[in-house]
C-alpha cells in the first residue's frame, strides 16, 4: 500500500524526485571514469552522496505518511 502511494506521488519512477535526487550519484561516478576521483576520493564522496539521498528519501516518505 505505501509502495502505490508513494509511486502515486511521484517519488518514485522516471521523472520522480528519487530519480532528480540521485542524479548527483551519477555525476560522481562519471567523474570517476574520467579521471577527476581517486578511487578513496570517489569512495568518501559516494558514501556523503548516498547518504544524503537516503535522508531525503526518507524525508519524503515521511512526508507522504504523516
């Protein structure tokens, strides 16, 4: 039921704010192919931009049920 709802509200899927949120994700790991991360470098700022997306989705799944 939650999993409908929060399809419903556009948190999830394409065009979805998961999917505008984890595009910072993607734009380290291109940094990495071409170079501009060490792999530790690449590795800090993946675990920092992780876990912010994890705190914004859960910020808005809570938002949905509250």
């Amino acid at each position: 039921m939650l999993w409908k709802l929060i399809e419903r509200r556009g948190l999830y899927g394409e065009n979805s704010l998961v999917m505008d949120k984890s595009l910072p994700v993607e734009e380290k790991i291109f940094k990495l192919l071409e170079g501009d991360y060490t792999y530790p470098e690449f590795e800090k700022e993946l675990k920092e931009a992780l876990s912010d997306l994890g705190k914004d989705v859960c910020q808005d799944v809570l938002k949905l049920i509250v």
